[in-house]
C-alpha cells in the first residue's frame, strides 16, 4: 500500500495514538504499538507525550467540521447553479430580450401612496407609468429616472385598476373605482380628467381599453369589469355604453381583451373564467373555463409568440393560428394558475405559490408566464418546460403583491404601408399595436416589469 503520510507526518500520528491510548487507560496497546514502533520510554518519555495529548481528538472534530462546511458549500453551489442554468442559461441571455427575466433587487422602488397599490399601467409611447391606490389617487411616474412627476386626483373612492389606451391620435388615461365611475384622463392635456362614464350598480374592479379591430371600432372602444356582475363595453368618444354582457354569477374581477379586440376574457367570484366573442352584433361566451376552487383573480390571453410551447403542453404538434386567443392563463384564491385552450381545456395548473394568484403576465417572448402572488413573491413559469417554476423573486415586495404590467413593446422602423409610417411607428396618429404591423416593422421586446403591493410601493425591474 502507497504511503500517503510522510514520514514526519506518520510519526506524529504515532505519538498522538500512543497518547491518546495512555489517556484513555489503554496501557496494554499503547505497549504494544510502542514496542512496533520502538518508541521506548528514552525516545518518547511521559513529558513528551503529554504534549501530544488530546491531538487525536482535536485533528478527528476539526475533520467533521470541515466536511459539514464543504456539504454546506456545496449545496449552496448547487443551488446557484440550477438558478444560473434555468434563469439565464448563458451569458448572451441577458442580453437577449426573449430570455430576460426579472431579477432583484427592483431598479427602483417608487414611494408616495399612503395606502396599498391596486393597479399599475405603462404609457405605450413615452418613459410614464400610471399607479392606482386605495388612497383614492392615481400617480404618474418617470419609471426610467423613478421620480413622481404629477399626482391626479378625482375619484372619491379607491382606485382599482388603470389602463392606456383610446382613439386614433389620443392615448388615454382610464381610471375605475369603487366610487361605481370610470374617469378619462387625457395626457396631453395635463392629464386633465376628460369624461366620466357612470352605470355600473357596484364597484368597477377592472378597465381595458379594445384594439381596434373588433366590429369595426376605431380604438375608441373600452371594457370594464364590475361586482355588478356585468361586463360594459364603452364608446370613449361618446362616453355611451355601447354594450353590456351578462353571463357571470358573481362580481367580475378582472378583464383582458385579444391583441385584435375580437375576444375579451373575463374572471370571476363565481369561480368561472369566461371567453366573449365581441365582433358580433350580440357578444356571447364562447366558452366557461371551469376547473378553479375558488375566487379567479386575474386573467391574460398568450401572444403568438407563446403558442408553439403551449401547443406542445396541449399536446398539439402544430401551434394554431386561427384566433388571437387560442390560450389563455388564469390565476385564483386557490392559490394556482392554469392554463386553458380555446376549446376550454385546462392544459395544466401551475403549484407554487403559497397564498392567492394576483397578477399575471406573459414574457412577450412566449417562453415564459410571470405571476405575482399574496405571499409577496413573483415566480417566472417556463413554457418551454412544461410550465417549470425556473425562478422565485422571494422579496419582490413587503407584503401581499397586487399587480404586474410588462411595458409595452416598441416598434422599431419598417417600410411605410398603407399609410403606416415606419419611423414613428404611428399609423394615422395612432400608435401601432403589434399585432397589424407593417411588413418589415418588427416590435422590440422592452425588458421591464412593474409590480405595486399592499406595501405601499410600486417598484420597476428592469434589465
């Protein structure tokens, strides 16, 4: 057998083995090993073997330690590992927009509400972003530089969900309440509060303005959700209710429109999502999404660019291209999310999050589902593996997390067609929403997140 001690090293393992047995009152072995050894009392005398007394102990603990460290170590390593290879695999992923996902700490935490954040909304064109509270207010903020530039005031009741949008040549600011209204705010008049459409029975819980498309309409058309169990669609033009559809047992929380406006989907208290096909003079539900346990908070539609992955979950070899709202997302009280097809099929629920499902948001890549939840955290699902939690932001907030925007994506220069100009990205003073670009235009994902919480903070995640 090889010598793995030198012969220093040996000798000193000797001596304190001979101690250590003279200690413990093991005189006979310690004999024997002396004279093995031909360590007698000449050589290695009772004072010098007290200097090796209590070695063997020390050397045999220190081991221990060091190999619990080591495992503590390695863990660690591994954890850091499995988080740098589902986050971002390489290095070229953080710049790569499709592969971005948030991470902390937060660019900037933005302070001023005196009571919890309800509903955030990015501005489609410039660096403002739109922040609705309990404190019956709504604030406009530089998210880019993080600083308050106004604060608008006009509801008389908390504020619970904003969204930009509105005709040709005017983006616009909506705002609903639990003061019954919906308020229109122009921002290039000072955000000057425009029109006030009143006729929900109860408290409006969600506004979305419609891309036009949908029945013709111009843009100028928006829906909101409201405990009065209805869903209204609104003519902003002429601030009349155009429409108002009835189908849900329950208060209506949440709403999100199709990139084309042709759907709008709809959750509810009655433990039912709902799928409305507005082009028709007479909007019904095509389909109830049944399956959730409890209360559906919120609700997306997937982009096309998610179809390919959600597909393969469906078990379908080619993704469809039929409708702007093949699959959609719903998170709920039950503390899931799921996700459904067009057919009303839950393809699959999501587990992880250890309170209420608040906000989601599809990573306009397609690859990944974002989700903000009442036990503070935002978790990022990858699609592309069968809907894995790959990431946990576990402090994304101090308290309960009630909203998630993803900015709006920017169009970059495409050749102008049919009256689209390819420079400013505008066609006929309206921004272009991504789903009627011109040829040769091509939408540039912005990686950047806003979420707002009981905290009373708003805070931006930014690459």
């Amino acid at each position: 057998m090889a010598q793995i001690l030198t012969s220093r090293q040996a000798e000193e393992l000797h001596r304190a083995l001979i101690a250590y047995l003279t200690a413990n009152n093991l005189t006979s072995t310690a004999a024997a090993l002396r004279a093995e050894l031909n360590l007698g009392e000449d050589v290695f005398d009772p004072n010098t073997a007290k200097k090796y007394e209590g070695l063997l102990e020390k050397k045999w603990t220190s081991v221990v330690r060091l190999q619990k460290k080591i495992m503590d170590l390695e863990s660690r390593n591994a954890t850091m590992q499995a988080e740098l290879d589902n986050a971002t695999p390489t290095s070229r992923q953080n710049k790569d927009p499709v592969s971005w996902l948030p991470r902390s700490p937060a660019r900037h935490t933005l302070q001023s509400h005196r009571e919890p954040i309800t509903c955030v909304a990015f501005h489609p064109i410039f660096s403002s972003l739109a922040s609705g509270s309990e404190d019956q207010t709504i604030k406009i903020w530089d998210w880019e530089l993080g600083e308050l530039e106004r604060t608008l005031k006009g509801h008389t009741k908390a504020v619970l969900d904003i969204d930009f949008g509105g005709p040709r040549g005017n983006t616009l600011l909506a705002s609903c309440s639990s003061d019954l209204t919906i308020k229109l705010w122009d921002p290039s008049e000072e955000y000057k509060n425009i029109r006030t459409l009143p006729g929900h029975d109860h408290s409006v819980s969600a506004v979305r303005f419609i891309p036009s498309g949908a029945a013709g309409s111009s843009g100028n058309l928006l829906v909101s959700a409201s405990r009065d169990k209805t869903l209204r669609i609104w003519d902003v033009s002429t601030g009349y209710c155009v429409k108002t559809l009835r189908g849900h047992a329950e208060w209506v929380r949440d709403v999100c429109p199709s990139i084309d406006g042709r759907y709008i989907l709809s959750t509810s208290d009655d433990y039912t999502s709902r799928l409305w096909d507005v082009s028709i003079p007479n909007p019904e539900a095509k389909v109830t999404l049944i399956g959730h346990e409890h209360v559906v908070l919120c609700c997306t539609i997937a982009p096309p660019a998610a179809y390919q992955h959600l597909a393969t979950m469906a078990g379908i070899r080619k993704p469809p291209l039929t409708s702007t709202a093949e699959f959609m997302a719903t998170g709920s009280r039950d503390k899931t999310i799921r996700l459904w097809d067009a057919r009303g099929t839950c393809i699959k629920t999501l587990v992880g999050h250890d309170n209420w499902v608040r906000g989601l948001v599809f990573h306009p890549g397609g690859k990944y589902l974002i989700s903000v939840a009442d036990d503070k955290t935002m978790r990022c699902w990858d699609l592309t593996q069968e809907g894995k939690c790959v990431k946990t932001i576990a402090d994304a907030h101090g308290h309960f997390v009630q909203c998630i925007r993803w900015a709006p994506s920017v169009v970059k220069a495409g050749p102008a067609v049919n009256g689209v100009d390819g420079q400013n990205g505008e066609m006929n003073g309206t921004p272009k929403k991504i789903s009627a670009l011109a040829p040769g235009a091509e939408a540039q994902i912005r990686c950047v997140i806003a979420t707002g919480s009981v905290d009373l903070n708003v805070r931006i995640f930014a690459n």
